[in-house]
C-alpha cells in the first residue's frame, strides 16, 4: 500500500533534504559554530551514499507505505529503527572500508539530529493532511469483540487518516455470504482491508481477493492492525500457532546486552538506595516488628524467588482476602511507599538476575495457579525475566491490585504478549520513560 507517485516523490526529496539539514546541523553543533560552503561541501560528498542507503532504507522500514502513517506511533518507532540501522550502515563506511574521508566523530550527533528531523517533518506532513479532511477509506472483515473495538475506536476518532466504510461481521453468515458481501465491499473504492486471516469464512476462498490485489488494494491482517491501534495483542484473535511464531523467536543480543545493562544499574542503584533503606530499616525497628516483608512470586521459566519490599502495612497479608481486611498501611509506611523507598531492595532481585529492570510484572505464586486455570496462554507471559515495570504497568493503568481478578488480567495479559512480541531496546527505553513520567506525577500529588 505505497503512496501515490506524487506523494512518494514529496516523501523522498523532502527525507533528502532533511536528512542533508541534518548533517548541517550536526556540523554546527559539533564546531558550536555555522559551517563554511567549503568544509559543509567536503563532509557532505562522502555522506551523499549515506543519505541514498538511507532512502533505500526508509523504504525498506515501510516509511513509504500509507500504514505507516495512518496509526499513530508505528511511524516514530520506524523512524528510529531505520535511522539506528543507517547509522551503523555510516560507519561500516566510514571506519571499515578503506575511505580517506574523515567526518566519523560526527555520526553521533547526525543520528540524533536526523531522528528528530525526520519525525517532525513526517509528523507535519501527516498533520497537515489530517487538516484537509482526506480520509483514506478501508474495509474491516471479522467478527467478535475486537473487531467491533477497532471499528468503533477509528470511526470515532478523527485522528486517523483512514476510516472503515464498512464492517463486514461474519458471524452469522455462511462462506459463500462472506464472499459475496467481500466482493460488494470492494467496489466502495477501498485503499486497503483489514481482514482476519483466521477467520475460517474469511479463508475459504481467498480468490476472490485476488481482484482487490491486481487493483492495488493491500491486505493487513487483522491482529497485527490491532496491535498497532491498540499497544496490546487481542487475545480471542490468537492461537497456538501465533504463539509459536512470535515468542519462540530468539533474542540472543538483546538478552545479553540487556543483562549487561541490568547488572551495571542495579549496582549504581544499590549504592544509591543503600542510604535509605538503611534508615528505613532504622525506623521500622524501632516502630516494632520485621522491616522486610518478603513474598513468593513467579519468575521465568515458572521458577519461584522470594521479592523483598520494605513493610509499610502493620504486618505481612501473604495476599490473603481475609487478612487484607484487617490490615492497613501505616503513617510511615504511605511515606515510604508515596517516595518508592519500599520497592528499593528489589534492586536486589535484579542483581541476582531473578527480575530485570523492565519485563511482565511478578505475580504472587497463589495467584498465577488461578489465573493459569483461568486464562488461556497466561503462563508464556513467563517465558522472559520478570521485571519492576512493564509495558501492562505504564498502559494498562487498570491493572488488578490485591487478590485475583481474572477480567482485568486477561486485558493485563494483552499487554504482556505484547511486549513479548515487540521486545527491543527501543520499547524499553519507551517503558523508562513512562515510568518516570508516572512517578514523577505521583509524587508530585
């Protein structure tokens, strides 16, 4: 689903010239000071193959294609990925290749300024055109709660550039229906559908699509549509076989670096937090009664850990409903747990590598036996390291407190798959982000 040849050709001369302002900048930024016609003219030269990769790269990343810019996010997180990946193209050039030129200590910096470049420059186009009032129009073919979810959120959103003229639900029909209504479907000039492949009525006689592809109509599978509009994975539209395809894919470097990365900060933060815990620890002695409270949760692989937490309640409830009901939180304790003091010897979990920094967040081990039960697909959620905070954490701001809640643990559970699928460094550092943007705010309450 490319753009039109006269959109394509303002997307690629305009990517040229940012991705040449860009360079510019970097120069300036990097001598604090405008560079000369000359010396810009000496740099760019060599950069003139870079910046013609980065088009192909661009392309490659879907940069070109109308989906990109239809859903929110998916643009911006292409962005970065094709520009992380044109970086390191530049330097194979620059420092591998036996090439007398010399602009290296710039590519940095280039990075940085392209990124942000490039994303107000697609972002401006796209508002721009969102300012017309031209909608691209699509079909969306399934049935169920989540397909009526995604109708009812693009229809009732003008933020998207694109809006479904009809939902074509197969409950109810037989096959034969389907592809008669398909067919009507595809004559209220569509750009694309949105179709769900593991509909069995929707598969049956896949020719008949064949029209709407020699037209240049494109396909988008329905599950993948709703994990872009939605940041979570619908779990009705799932099976074993997405399992096996999407998380039993090895992620060997990001693991490792990951690691690395876990280890280097749970020291620093250790050293840091050691102060007030110490002091905490003080004051919970001297209030009576034990400092830790410490409770059995479930890591990867299904392994149990125990997971300390400074006391902030009167005594230790191991989640029990009829104990919670007699316990309370302390004067103290609603400092600690307001400042997150209470959650800094978990620094420790993560130094052991029983919990990283960013994963599905540890549930007790009482209640992941009900929800296993429960819940189908729940326990690949521990096929990764658990972790302090998660993607289902800073999005699902819903998320089930206390005891059991089977329903908003489903919905919590879309989010965790989520994760499992799209896991990478740029979705963690996105996790960060949030996080601290979430404690800032209610520590500022």
């Amino acid at each position: 689903m490319t753009f039109t040849r006269r959109e394509a050709t303002i997307l690629v001369v305009g990517d040229f010239l940012i991705l040449v302002a860009s360079l510019w900048g970097a120069l300036t930024l990097r001598n604090l000071a405008f560079p000369s016609v000359g010396y810009f003219e000496s740099v760019l030269i060599p950069f003139v193959p870079v910046f013609v990769l980065s088009l192909g790269v661009f392309y490659v990343a879907g940069l070109y294609e109308k989906q990109t810019r239809t859903v929110r996010r998916v643009m911006g997180e292409r962005i970065i990925s094709a520009q992380v990946a044109n970086t390191i193209i530049a330097a194979i050039i620059f420092f591998i290749l036996p090439l007398s030129i010399a602009p290296k200590t710039i590519l940095l910096i280039y990075l940085l300024v392209s990124v942000g470049a490039e994303s107000l420059w697609r972002f401006w186009y796209t508002n721009r055109e969102r300012g017309t009032g031209m909608r691209q129009r699509a079909l969306l073919v399934g049935t169920g709660t989540a397909a009526q979810e995604v109708f009812d959120e693009v229809n009732g959103n003008d933020r998207y550039l694109f809006t479904f003229v009809q939902h074509l639900d197969t409950a109810g029909k037989t096959s034969e229906e389907v592809r008669v209504q398909l067919l009507e479907g595809l004559s209220q000039n569509v750009t694309f559908i949105v179709l769900d492949t593991r509909d069995s009525k929707v598969v049956y006689d896949l020719s008949s699509l064949h029209k709407a592809l020699f037209g240049g109509i494109s396909i988008i599978d329905f599950t993948s549509f709703y994990e872009e509009v939605f940041d979570r994975v619908p779990l009705d539209h799932i099976d074993s076989a997405w399992l096996l395809e999407w998380l039993s894919q090895p992620h060997v470097l990001y693991n490792v670096a990951k690691r690395g990365f876990d280890l280097i900060f749970a020291l620093i933060g250790l050293v840091l937090a050691a102060p007030f815990v110490l002091l905490a620890v003080f004051v919970l002695f001297i209030q009576g009664g034990t400092p830790f409270i410490w409770s059995e949760r479930v890591g990867e692989k299904g392994g149990v850990f125990r997971m300390p937490k400074l006391r902030s309640m009167l005594f230790n409830d191991h989640g029990d409903p009829e104990l919670q009901k007699k316990n309370r939180v302390t004067r103290f304790g609603a400092f600690l747990r307001k400042t997150r003091i209470d959650e800094l010897p978990q620094l420790w979990n993560v130094l052991c590598g029983e919990v990283s920094f960013i994963g599905p967040r540890p549930e007790l081990s009482s209640i992941v036996k009900v929800y296993e039960k429960e819940i189908p697909y729940y326990q690949f959620r521990h096929l990764i390291s658990p972790g302090l905070s998660g993607w289902a954490q800073v999005r699902d701001y819903d998320a089930p407190r206390g005891g059991a809640d089977v329903e908003r643990t489903r919905r919590k559970l879309s989010y965790d798959l989520y994760y499992l699928k799209h896991r990478s460094f740029g979705l963690d550092i996105a996790i960060v982000l949030k996080t601290l943007r979430a404690l800032a705010a209610l520590s500022g309450k």
